[in-house]
C-alpha cells in the first residue's frame, strides 16, 4: 500500500511540476508579447486591443495551469485523508475553481473573435 502512495505522490508532483511549467511558459511568452507591442508603438501609445488580445492569451495560460494544479491536489488528498488535509485542499480547491470561473468570464469578455 505504501508503494501505490508513494506512486500517486510522484504522479501528483509531476502534475504540479506541469502547471507550474505551463505557467512560467505562458508567462515569459505574453511578457516578450508585452514588451514588443507597447516598445513597437512608443511607450506614450497605449495600444488597447493589442494588450487585451495578450490578457486574454495569458488568462487561458492561467486557467490551463489551474487545472493541472488542481487535479494535483485532489491526487495528493487521496493519499493524505486526514481532516486538517481536507480542509487545507477544500479551501485551496474552492479558491482555485472561484479564480478559474472569474478568469474564464474575463477571458470570454476580452477575446478579440467575440462575436
């Protein structure tokens, strides 16, 4: 039984090392973006569409990642069932599914193909 643990344990951290991963990438790849359309246009020119179109790309990086965080965390609750867990990943579960609802009706408002 140790063993099976031992094993979802590893496969949880693999799950996390993944979404954390996703976020650094999506991170870097929409700071680069960033950067090159608010220096491209000169700093005094705020171009709105384009940071939005950005926002809303980096909102899906988010969201991609806060799924895999959290199936990590169900994965790590499975194997550690005491109470004071429970409610540690009950919390952490609730806030993350709040931040993924609100993020996913952002991403829905600034999409640039709404139609």
């Amino acid at each position: 039984m140790e063993n099976i643990m031992s094993i979802f344990k590893s496969i949880a951290e693999i799950i996390n090392i993944i979404g954390i991963t996703i976020l650094v990438f999506g991170f870097a790849k929409e700071l680069i973006k960033y950067l090159i359309v608010e220096f491209k246009e000169g700093v005094m020119f705020t171009p709105i569409r384009a940071i939005q179109k950005i926002r809303c790309q980096l909102g899906v990086y988010i969201l991609l990642a806060l799924d895999f965080l959290i199936a990590s965390d169900i994965i790590l609750s499975v194997v550690d069932l005491s109470m004071e867990e429970l409610i540690k990943l009950s919390a952490t579960i609730t806030l993350r599914i709040a931040m993924g609802y609100f993020l996913g009706k952002e991403v829905d408002e600034l999409h640039p193909n709404k139609e």
